[in-house]
C-alpha cells in the first residue's frame, strides 16, 4: 500500500526546514496528504508572560511553520503540552504513517534522537521516523536496508519498498563476528573458527536470499550485501564507502541478533556518525506493515 499521509514535526529550525523539505517532495512523490506540526514545550497561558496571547504565539508559529514547508500545501498545527504527548496525538489525528524531523533542531535530535532520550522517542511515537539530515534535491533513488531477519526488519523492507517502488535497494546483513574474535583470543584453533565461520556465513546468504523471496523481491530490484563483523562499525563502514546510499533504514529489532540496535549503544553511533537521511522503524509497527509483489 503506497503512502497515504506524512507528518512533519517542525522545530522552526533551520534543520528542520531542511526535513519540511523532504517531507514535501515525498508527499508530491507519493501523493501523500501532509501536515505539519510544532509543538511549544509549555503551558502558555491566555496571556504569555510578555503580554502576549497564546492566538498571537499561534499566528506568528504558523507563519513560521508556514515558511519550513516549502512548495507543498500542508494542514497546519501549533500545540501547547508535553512534545511526545501532543505528537503522538498528532499522528493519530492526521493519521499519519511516516514521521519526519530534521536532524539538528533545538529539540527533535539533540534532545531525542541523539540524547538519553532516544527509547522514550522510538518507543513511544506508533509510527517510522524519518530523520532528515541533507537537503531534498532528488527523490531517494539509493536505499539501504539493514536485516537481522527479525519480523520488524522484514516490515521495514517490505513497507520502504512499496513507499519507494522507483528506488535501487540494498539489503545488508551484518554476520556479527564477535563471538568468534573471542574464540580466537581465548585460544582456539585457528581452523575450527575459520570453518565455523564458513558456515555462519552460508547459512546467513541463504538466509539472505529466504528473506528477499518472502518479500517478493527479486535480484532486478534489490542487492545483497552480506558483511561481517560488529553490526555498527560494519554498516557504518558500508555506509560511507562506494556509492553512498540517499537513505538508510534501520528496524528496531526485539529478538534478532541487534537487540540493541536502536535503544542502546549501536543506535547512538549509527544516529551519531551517519551523515545520510535515517528512517527508523520500531517492533511495534510490523503488523501494520504492507506487503510486496
């Protein structure tokens, strides 16, 4: 099922303007319906404590929401509360399906995404989030998916190849090799680690293969990447060789090798040092995934 409505959460930062951008092409892409949404982090009352009423914060915030939404005619919001609370009751107002926030605003990425609160955020918000980090000068033609073969991971394949039929996908997985290097480092013979590790890897590309088949995807429209060693230095590391990808896609794994991919360690790296745009995907949203073919 194609997309059907896009939510722009708006900082009215120059990053976010950037993301308002984005989210403007892929609803002329998709033909998409698009909202915008800036929520103000406080209770303002009646009247602000310059004098100024909540209508006049509203009407300049709109304007401004107004300005970060180039090109594309979006329902406007401005809402008074607790940021999660009011986007999450945003999303189910618009029934939105796909979230998109720049990468750098005052609150959306240094506060959540690349802060302590980055599981409070994925956890919380029922929706993909699309983390805006370059300017939108062309569809996403390059899309790079990571698999751990978790149920999320193949809802996030399945829901970014029907959103992007156009687009050249790479699904990567990571054989994570850390067990083995401890193997190695404790003494093992070098031939039994090298052997085990073959047939990691074999069962791991049929595996690959199983998982594009029960996707209906085939080799005309995606690439197989199979890479080993530990999961975030290996995908950051495809990441920045060879043909960069315009937008990488990362599931929030709950039982699958990268149980931590998002709410721990490797998460904040990837948000951390990736310089591509980012959709994330939680575990929550994969029984509303669409299927392919």
């Amino acid at each position: 099922m194609s997309l059907r409505q896009i939510l722009f959460a708006s900082d009215l930062s120059p990053q976010a303007a950037l993301a308002g951008e984005r989210a403007a092409q892929l609803a002329g892409e998709t033909g998409a319906g698009l909202g915008a949404v800036y929520v103000i982090d406080s209770d303002i009352p009646a009247e602000s404590a310059d004098g100024q009423p909540r209508a006049a914060v509203r009407q300049t915030a709109e304007a401004e929401l107004q300005n970060t939404t180039p090109g594309q005619s979006a329902s406007l919001q401005v809402r008074f509360g607790n940021v999660l609370g009011e986007l999450a009751q945003a999303i189910e107002e618009e029934q939105a399906e796909l979230l998109v926030v720049g990468a750098h605003g005052q609150h959306y990425a240094a506060d959540w995404l690349l802060g302590t609160s980055a599981e409070q955020f994925v956890r919380h918000l029922p929706v993909p989030t699309l983390v805006v980090r370059n300017p939108a000068e062309h569809p996403y033609r390059r899309i790079l998916v990571a698999t751990d073969f978790s149920a999320c991971a193949r809802a996030a394949l399945q829901r970014v190849a029907t959103w992007f039929p156009e687009a050249e996908l790479e699904v990567v997985h990571v054989l994570d090799t850390q067990a083995l290097e401890q193997m190695r480092a404790a003494g093992v013979g070098e031939r039994w680690v090298e052997q085990r590790y073959e047939r990691q890897r074999a069962a791991a590309e049929s595996r690959l293969r199983e998982e594009l088949t029960a996707c209906g995807l085939g080799p005309g429209r995606v690439t197989e990447t199979l890479l080993a060693g530990y999961p975030a230095e290996a995908l950051l590391g495809r990441v920045r060789t060879g043909q960069p990808p315009d937008l990488v896609v990362l599931g929030n794994h709950g039982r699958g090798r990268w149980g931590d991919l998002l709410l721990g360690s490797v998460a904040s790296r990837v948000l951390h040092q990736t310089s591509r745009d980012l959709m994330l995907v939680r575990s929550g949203e994969t029984s509303g995934a669409p299927t392919v073919g």
